[in-house]
C-alpha cells in the first residue's frame, strides 16, 4: 500500500524477527492478518452456512483449524481469530463482512498481537519455563489462552515441533525478552 | 589439617580435593561431601552459636531438619544466610562463616546470656518489656532487634537470576528413598509419567546412609540401579536438588529445584534456583522421617546429635564424629549406629539403652535400663553422664554421642491443607491423617511403614493403586528382599537428671523448663504453647523438637499425646529464597512494559517517559536549551493552543461494541443515552457504578448502525473491558452484544490547536472541514490510500481531534505529522501537557474519578438520564448524593500569582480553624498553567457551584502552606466552547 507511510514490525523493527537460540527457532510473522469473527445471537444456522461457503473453520473451544487461506483459533465462546495471509487480505475485516453479512461481528485484530512462532525438536523444554499449558500432551492444534511473564497470550501447538503464539503487541519486546531469556538458560 | 576424622568407605569421591573455608581457615573435603560432613571430617564440630544463649552448637542431624548448624555461605554479593551445613553440597573454593557471634566462635561475648539464662526463659519478653512504654522504641526494641536474629545480608543485589517453570505429571513422587524408588519404578514401567523429586542431591535417601541391603546388593548399589532404569525411562523425570515446598488446590504442588547452588557461580544464562509449579494428577508423599532425640541436661553440646546421623555421616561420607562415640537409644534402629561404628573400626564405648528388655549387642558395653542424664565439654562434647540401671552414675569419657528417641514420618506436605496427623501408638508418632491433599497419599517411612521392606512394599501399593485409578495398564514385579525389622521402641522422651537444662528445640533454645513454664503459665493447649515458648518456629519448623514439645506437655497434664494434640505445618517445607518467589520478576522486569506506537520515535528525540500501568508514555519531549520539566511542559502548552501539539492517545482503552443490541446495551452500561447517537457521531460518555459513583469516563464513537467504539481511560481499560463482559455475560445474557479490545489494534494521536485541521488536511485524503466533519464527528478516512479513522473530540479544548491507523503505521504517521507540522511549528506533547490542558479546561480525570465521587460531584449530573434505566442510576439519586451542599467540582487560583499551591490541600473558609470540622473539600489536580501565569488546580467543595468567587484558604499541613484563593469555574479557559467548536 502506497501511503508514504513506513510499517514497523510489532518490535519497532522493518522486519520481521528470525532468532535462532540453540534449537529454539523463533520467528516473528508480519505477514498474517488476523480479526475476530463472533456469532451474532440468533444467527448460528446462517452463520455457520456462510462460514462454509466462505471456506472459514470454526474449529471447537481450545483448537484450531487450517482451510487455506483461512486459519481460525477458537477464543471464547462463539467467537474465533482468523488467520489469513496479510498480502490478500490486509483488510481481512472488510472481506469477512462481505461474507458474512450481518450474522457476525467483525473486528480486525492483525494489528493489536505480536505473533511468534516457535519451532524446535521439542518446544515443551522452553515452554514449560514460560507457560502452564502441558504442551508436550495437549493434540496437534491445541488452541489455549495462557499467560507468559503477567502477559496474556494465546498458544497454539500447530505440531509436536511448533507452537505459535501471539502475544499484545505492545508488550511484544518483553514477551520476545520472557522467550529468548528462558531459551538462553537452557543453552 | 587434612581431614583426620575420614574413614574408609562412603559415596564421596577420593580421587578429588575440593577447596573450602570454614571461618578464614583453609580446609578440604572430597565431591559428595556437605559442608558439615567435610567440616566433621576435618575434626570441626563447633560450627555456630545458639540463637537466645549463644551456646556452642555443632552438627545436630545429617539432612534439611537441622537446627544448630547454620552458617553464612559465600562472599560478597552471593552471601547466603541461615544456610544449613547439613544440605550445603561442597564446592571448590566454597566459603562459609559461622553466625550470630562475636567477636568469634570459640568466645562469644553474647554467651553471657547463657549465665544468664534464668531471666530469658519462655515469655521473657513478654513480660519484660511491657513497661515503660516509652523505652520501647528507643531502647528495647533496637536492643532486641540488635541482638536478634541468626545471620546477616550482604545489602547487596543478588547477582543471580530464578527461573520459574511448570510442569505436568500423572504422579508426582516426593522423596526418592526406597518407597520413592519403588513407587517410581512401579508407575514408569506403566508408561505413566512420573515426576520423582528429592531434596538431596544424591537419591536414594536413607539408602545411601545404611549398611544393610535390598536383595543381595547393598541399599546405595540398590538405589544406584534403579535410577540407572528409571533415567532411560522416557515417561519419568528425576529431579534431585528439588524441594517439595508445598502443596496447594487441584493438584498442584510448588518446587524449588537449586540449579546452581552447589557451585560457587552459576554457569553463563543458567538460574541460580528455579520455582517450579507442578501439576500432577496423583502424588506420593515418600519424604521419610525424621528422628527425634532425647532431652536430657546439656544435650545440645557440640558432638551430641542423631543417631541416624552419625551413623550417616559414617556410611555415606567416611567420617567418624568422634574416637570415642557412644549411642542412647529407645529403640532398635539406634543399635545399628553402634553396630555400624563399631564394624568400621570406632571406639564404641557404650550403648545407652532404657530398656532393660532385650538382648545385648556382642562385642559392645550395651548398658540396658540406662539413661545419659548429663554432658561436659565447653565448645564440644568430652563426656555423659550414665544413670545405669542400677541408679548409680557414671562418667564415660566420649567426643560423640549419638540419641535416638524414634522416628517421626515426615508428613509436613500432608497438613498444607490442614489435615491433622494421626497419633499411631504403634511406632509412637504422628503419622498422616486421611484428610490430607486431595490425591495425595503416603508411602515408606512418610507413612509410618518403617522397615525397608515396608518401604518397598507400600511405596509399590501407592504406586499400582495411582495406575489403577489413572486407567494405565500395570503389573506388580516381586519385591526385592529387605529388612523388616520392628523398632521396638520404649517411649522416652526426657531422661530427667538434675537443675540443668535439657533442650527440646535448639534452634529456638527452648528447654524442658520452658514447657514446663508454659504449663504452670496455663499455656497448655499446644497453639499456646508453640506461640509462648517459640517451639518449632523459625527455619527447621520443629522438625526435631515438636512432638518431644508435645510428649512432655502430655506428660505434665496428664493427657495421652493425641489428646494433647499436635500443631500442623504449612509451605515452605524448608526455607525458600525470596528471590527463587521473584523469579525473574525483578527490576526492569518487575512486569512487562507496552510500548506506544511512537515510542521509538519519541526515544530518538530524548523524551522522557512515564509508567501509566504497564504503558511507558511520553511525559514530556525536551528541546535543547530547556533545563527543567517546567520549561518543556509550558512549551508544548503554548505552542499547542497557539498553533497545534499532537499526542499519543493509543493507550486509552478502545473496545469494539457490536451487535444488534449495542445500542441498547451501551444505554444501559453509560448514565447517558447511546442508541440515539448518529452514524458517524461521537459523545462523551459517563459509567457509573452500581453504588452511583462514577466508574469511568470517555468518548464512544458509532461507526455503524450496530457498531461502536468505545473508548476507557488508560487507567480503567481492563476494568471497563471486565465490567462490560460481565454485563454481557451475566446480567443481559439475552442481548446481542460483542466485545473486543481493538486498544492495540490502532495507533491513534490527538492532533490539538487552531492549526490542528489545516495541519490534517495535508495528510488526510478526504474532506474534514467543518462542515464534512463536525464537532464530534467521526468515520472512516484514508492516509494516501491507508486505512484510516478520524474522530474530532477534544480533551484540550482546542480544536482537536483523534487520528487513527493500524498501528504497524503508528510510527510512520507520527513522523509525517511532525514532518507536515513543522510549517506551524507543530509540537509532540507528552502526559504532563496533556494534564495542563485538560485541568485548564475543567476536565476530570484520574485524580477526580476517584471512587467515591458522583456525577453531580463532578458538575455532570444533568448527563445521569433518568428517563431510562442504567447502571448506577437508582442508587446515584440517593437523598445524600444529590444534596444540594455535597462536593462540587470547582476551580481554584491562588489570588496572589506567585504564592504557592499544592494538590492536596484542604480548603477552609478565612478565619476559619484548620480543623476536620471545618474542612471545606479540597484540591484534586493542581498545575502550573502558562496560559494563565499562574498556578490553577481543580477541587472538590462543599456546595461550591455557589462559592464562585468567593476567597477561600488553600491549608496543607504536609507542605506547611495556607494560600489565599479564589474559588473560580473550573473551566479557565474558553468556558464557551469557542474554540474546540472552531
């Protein structure tokens, strides 16, 4: 987008962050838009219908669910965050309107988390330092809040290897500090 | 000196030295000594002073339950009080400095108190320093607080870091000796996980300290073994080093595993300790036990202590306590102390045994139905005294004894809940209750099960009984052979000889006469007299002298022991650090921060910030040649209202309101009306609380027929956002409402002053005159194509409005806002400016939303609407909230300019006393306006909307002013709203 305005990654930086920390790999994503998607009371059936139509998951609580380009994390009740890459869909909350109508509220969110994404022969060594989900026994898609170092953050194990998390995007140096402190001190 | 109390055998390793000292003197020891076993093989058994007397007290026990050998560890920075011998792994170049002495060890000038001690017995202080009341402070108390305490703090920063974590486990097992061991290996062979903690850095437990085996290995090879297995058991962590220090609800148990501390500086990034929570399915409490000693006079010399102890210190770390040793034992298990002694070669001089029944031991003076009723030796033990069966006395000559009085099941972790321990007649102690920690239950010697065998046997039980009930498939192996020998114990817990004093508790100096006292003082109810005498405080909670308290208070009343009853324990189990509590929550990492999208930008130009909760704002942005706050601050002011200032906003809260009832429901969360509030309208909204006081305050935007923006004070962004959900979904259920926080979601900046439009214009790809965009006007727009939003309010009073991008732009627009500013000279403002404007132009804030302030308090009583319901409305009318004389918001200026003013200060009427009675209300925000020269606040006054104009004194006792005021409209500048309309 052409606005003489320059963009800084959630960390102040014009791009986005790749760490590698003996085996923890974390990266920082900028090219993901993100909204929440809510159920507006009374429209269940229909909503569900355009969700399909539209080819947007809506996984149950505590999971997530891929549909390219669409990815959807579940984050409290009749409510979703979707994922989908940023270059297509920078105005994700005006195409989800679009698709679905007056059946859902629709608030874009790519810009208020931080998302960094974790990817390690086994991630649960650093995690179990930073969070109280069990993520070495939780499924592939697990989709949780959780709170790292007073910072509210949601955890999704997409694999036994990786696990995303997105974090306030204010706070998103001292989360970056929580996880590269914790990753150091397993070196 | 070179160690000349080693003997041959142990777990240490021979082939390395390590460095150490021990009060200035250079000693060494061997890895897989503790700093007591190294200072004992190095013929030390001085190692500090008692904590009331000051009596010379050495090694008592040979674990965590240690009450007399405390000691400072290390140098610097890095020193560590109160540290326990006992546990404390040797290091190379290790330092420990014996405490609560001076001017040394061997004479301690406070030992005097030890002559003394027929003026310090129990309640001493209670009843000493009650009169007269005014030396408390001045002299007892820093006497006391002087005297008092055991080591010291460097007063330096801790140098090191804590880690915290969490962890997960099906079965949590709490002490790796034989019941631990076997629960282990029980439940990992079914593939269930397992989290085995010990606090000994080596595991095995008791195994590693006894001479007898388990099948046809000893107990250590035995133990070495199956931590070999259960290592290469995926499903199983072991976790040595590692303190259960409590449990807590649902399972969950804290941890405090010392990473570091048996090495004199943590590797590079590594914690020096790391809390962990554990969230386990089940757990076994397999901790052990604890003996207990034997009071008798003089038992706490140097060279006196558990039997279990001295037979540990022989076994496991080669070193004989004393060449003379001799035993007093109640029972079985002390036997084998002198057996073991004596098979390695030690003077066994005799064993002292109140139980006239039995067999002797070969080879060794087993004196039957005796008792020791006395010791000798200044700094350490040289001989006891024997009561013999017969009723005479005698002197044997000893440089150790060790007492054994039974064991007591270490059954903390099982009160944390407050489960009361059950007296079990059969081994003479408390064992566990059955109402302990949901899921928790006890194995081994923790539940009273002494024998190894009955180690093996009910850890096992626990283990398949966890199986069975998590579901996992099991099998039960055939338990290895091991001894399953009775205690056969006589209960003894006081062998009275003559005037002296016997201690039950060392650590606190408490003594049989301190019972006793506590008794004849009607302290008889054991809450009392834990409390009374100080019995089981402090860092060892007791762990060896509680139920010997308890026995004998038994005895002096009359009761059975469970009719006495027992105290409980609560976490920590054993002393935690407090830095372990902070983890890495210290310093600059005390709590995250948020960063304001122009926070960058404004650390380039050398602003200086402001913590509002966790954001950092800017709170001013000095410019060269400016030297104090004052000057940058008036600035911005100026510049602002004379051309146009912009500043971050983002932190306020936003919250997206969607729905098809949002406008309802914002009618009946806000004093005010919101569904009739146009497409494309802004409107200052007022939340009250359910009491009637205001709750929060701030602009809602409505940017569809069933979408708002809601925007919160910086300060109450979470409190509204909760307030909200709640209302959602608790109390209107049936509404079609959706709340998000969009606060982080969008960069916003005011853009305030006359030149505030023409500024926007340049950037700004649509229309905003005054017409396509009036006061109070918002909506969509675009920044060269950007999505953007606009919003003209104002909290300055100027012509402003709120200008808003995603905010990965945030950075990006305040640069070109600066950059198009600069041809009106704009300015970037910070908080305090902020302030300034807002006080000149009577807006409430912070300092006003105090709680406990109304509407009406505030001169915005006409926006609680009465003609629908909201919350907060009904009990805003009460009969003494819309009294006519209550609090009003009103100005304040000094009448003469140059006197001072503070925030604060109470106002009076002139002449009148400066007392509560008179006090008028007073000062809520005070500052220096440059607009007006002159010092300006706002305040709260009685009746004071009819106080305009009127002189008043500003008194403030804590700044020592009384000003002379005027009370003014609390607008002071552009009371009409001229220009904000402009």
């Amino acid at each position: 987008m052409d606005n003489n305005l320059k963009s800084l990654s959630a960390l102040g930086k014009p791009t986005a962050l790749i760490l590698q920390i003996g085996p923890f790999k974390i990266t920082e994503r900028m090219n993901v838009a993100l909204a929440s998607l809510a159920t507006r009371r009374g429209q269940g059936t229909e909503f569900k219908n355009r969700a399909q139509l539209a080819g947007v998951p809506l996984p149950p609580p505590a999971t997530s669910e891929r549909n390219d380009p669409f990815g959807a994390f579940w984050v409290t009740p009749e409510m979703w965050f979707i994922e989908a890459p940023l270059p297509m869909f920078e105005d994700i909350a005006a195409k989800l309107k679009a698709a679905f109508g007056d059946t859902a509220s629709i608030t874009e969110q790519t810009d208020a988390w931080v998302r960094f994404d974790l990817s390690a022969p086994n991630p649960s060594h650093l995690l179990e330092r930073l969070s109280n989900i069990d993520v070495d026994r939780v499924p592939d898609g697990h989709a949780s809040r959780t709170v790292i170092d007073h910072v509210g953050c949601y955890l999704i194990r997409r694999n036994a290897n990786e696990v995303t998390l997105y974090g306030p995007r204010s706070s998103a140096n001292s989360l970056l500090h929580a996880i590269t402190v914790a990753a150091e001190s397993l070196l | 000196m070179t160690q000349v109390k080693r003997i041959a055998g142990g777990q240490i390793d021979r082939t390395r030295t390590l460095h150490f000292s021990f009060d200035g003197q250079s000693l060494t020891g061997h890895p897989g000594d503790t700093l007591a076993s190294a200072l004992l093989a190095n013929n030390i058994r001085l190692m500090g002073r008692s904590f009331k007397y000051h009596r010379p007290r050495g090694v008592f026990s040979a674990g965590s339950e240690e009450p007399n050998a405390l000691v400072e560890l290390r140098p610097g920075a890095r020193q560590e009080p109160n540290t326990r011998a006992t546990v404390a792994e040797l290091f190379d170049g290790l330092t420990a400095q014996s405490q609560n002495r001076w001017p040394n060890l061997r004479f301690d000038a406070l030992s005097i108190n030890d002559r003394l001690n027929a003026f310090f017995t129990a309640g001493f202080y209670y009843k000493t320093f009650m009169w007269p009341a005014v030396f408390w402070e001045k002299l007892y108390e820093p006497i006391i607080r002087r005297a008092a305490g055991l080591g010291s703090l460097s007063r330096l920063d801790d140098p090191d870091s804590y880690d915290k974590g969490f962890l997960h486990c099906d079965l949590l097992i709490i002490g790796a000796g034989p019941a631990g061991l076997m629960a282990a290996l029980t439940a990992g062979r079914s593939g269930a996980r397992v989290i085995l903690a010990d606090e000994d850095f080596r595991m095995g437990g008791r195994l590693n300290a006894e001479t007898y085996g388990i099948g046809d290995q000893a107990g250590a090879d035995w133990a070495a073994l199956v931590l070999e297995e259960l290592a290469t058991l995926p499903s199983v962590r072991l976790m040595s080093r590692t303190t259960i220090l409590g449990a807590f609800d649902h399972g969950i148990f804290s941890a405090v595993e010392r990473v570091s501390d048996h090495l004199a500086v943590p590797l590079p990034g590594k914690p020096r300790q790391t809390l962990w929570r554990i969230y386990a399915k089940r757990s076994i409490n397999a901790g052990g036990a604890t003996e207990r000693p034997i009071a008798f006079e003089n038992n706490d010399r140097p060279g006196i202590m558990l039997a279990g102890a001295l037979r540990a210190y022989a076994n496991r770390w080669g070193v004989s306590v004393g060449d003379r040793i001799a035993v007093f034992t109640n029972n079985d298990d002390g036997l084998r102390t002198a057996l073991d002694l004596q098979a390695k070669g030690v003077d066994v001089v005799a064993v002292i045994d109140p139980r006239k029944d039995g067999a002797l031991l070969p080879g060794i003076r087993h004196l039957r139905g005796a008792t020791v009723v006395d010791t000798a030796g200044r700094l350490g033990l040289t001989s006891i005294t024997v009561r013999l069966g017969n009723g005479k006395a005698e002197t044997l000559a000893v440089s150790a004894l060790g007492v054994s009085g039974g064991w007591n099941p270490n059954l903390n972790i099982t009160s944390h809940h407050r489960s009361r321990p059950v007296w079990n007649a059969d081994i003479t102690a408390f064992v566990p209750g059955a109402d302990g920690p949901p899921g928790l239950t006890s194995a081994g010697a923790a539940s009273g099960a002494m024998s190894t065998h009955a180690a093996l046997a009910t850890g096992q039980a626990q283990a398949l009984s966890v199986l069975q009930a998590l579901g996992f498939a099991h099998r039960t192996d055939v338990l290895p052979k091991a001894e399953d020998a009775p205690l056969n114990l006589l209960p003894l817990w006081y062998a009275p000889g003559g005037e002296g004093r016997a201690w039950i508790d060392q650590q606190n100096d408490v003594t049989v006469k301190d019972i006793k006292l506590a008794h004849q003082e009607n302290m008889v109810s054991v809450e009392h007299m834990k409390r009374y005498t100080t019995l089981g405080m402090a860092t060892d909670q007791g762990k060896t002298g509680n139920v010997l308290g308890l026995a004998l208070m038994a005895e002096l009343t009359g009761q059975s022991i469970p009719e006495t009853g027992t105290t409980i324990y609560r976490p920590p189990y054993t002393p935690v650090a407090l830095g372990a509590l902070a983890g890495r929550a210290r310093g600059q990492d005390f709590k995250p921060l948020r960063l304001t999208p122009s926070h960058h930008w404004a650390k380039e130009q050398g602003a200086t910030f402001v913590e509002v909760g966790y954001w950092l704002r800017t709170q001013w942005l000095p410019r060269p040649g400016e030297t104090t706050w004052r000057q940058s601050v008036d600035r911005e002011v100026l510049a602002t209202r004379k051309s146009v200032g912009i500043c971050d906003v983002t932190t306020l809260g936003k919250i997206d309101i969607q729905g098809t009832d949002a406008g309802a429901f914002l009618d009946r969360v806000y004093a005010n009306t919101f569904s009739t509030l146009p497409v494309g309208k802004c409107r200052y909204g007022l939340m009250l609380r359910e009491d009637g006081m205001v709750f929060d305050d701030g602009t809602t935007a409505r940017l569809a027929p069933h979408e708002y923006v809601m925007t919160t004070t910086t300060a109450n962004a979470v409190a509204v956002f909760r307030h909200l959900e709640f209302c959602r979904q608790v109390l209107w259920p049936d509404m079609d409402v959706q709340l998000i926080s969009t606060t982080e979601a969008w960069a916003q900046y005011s853009v305030a002053g006359p030149n505030a439009r023409k500024l926007l214009e340049k950037i700004v790809d649509q229309d905003i005159s005054d017409t396509a965009l009036p006061y109070m006007g918002c909506g969509a727009v675009t920044i060269g194509g950007l999505r953007a939003r606009i919003f003209r309010i104002s909290f300055s009073g100027e012509l402003a409005y709120e200008i808003a991008v995603p905010t990965r732009y945030g950075d990006g627009l305040i640069r070109r806002l600066v950059a198009e500013g600069a041809a009106f000279e704009a300015v970037v403002y910070g908080t305090e400016a902020l302030g300034v404007m807002r006080v000149e132009k009577g807006h409430v804030a912070g300092n006003e939303l105090n709680g406990q302030s109304t509407a009406l308090n505030m001169g915005l009583g006409k926006m609680v609407s009465r003609k629908k319901d909201s919350i907060g409305m009904p009990l805003s009318q009460r009969e003494a909230m819309v009294a006519e004389d209550g609090y009003r918001l009103v100005g304040v200026m000094p009448v003469d300019k140059t006197a001072a003013l503070s925030a604060g200060s109470h106002l009076l009427d002139v002449g009148a006393e400066p007392v509560a009675a008179n006090d008028g209300g007073w000062l809520t925000s005070m500052v220096w306006s440059p607009h007006l020269g002159s010092l300006i606040a706002l305040a709260y006054l009685k009746a004071g909307d009819q106080k305009l104009g009127q002189r008043m004194r500003a008194v403030n006792f804590m700044t020592k002013q009384d000003t002379l005021v005027e009370i003014v409209s609390p607008q002071f500048i552009d009371p009409q709203g001229d220009r904000l309309r402009g």
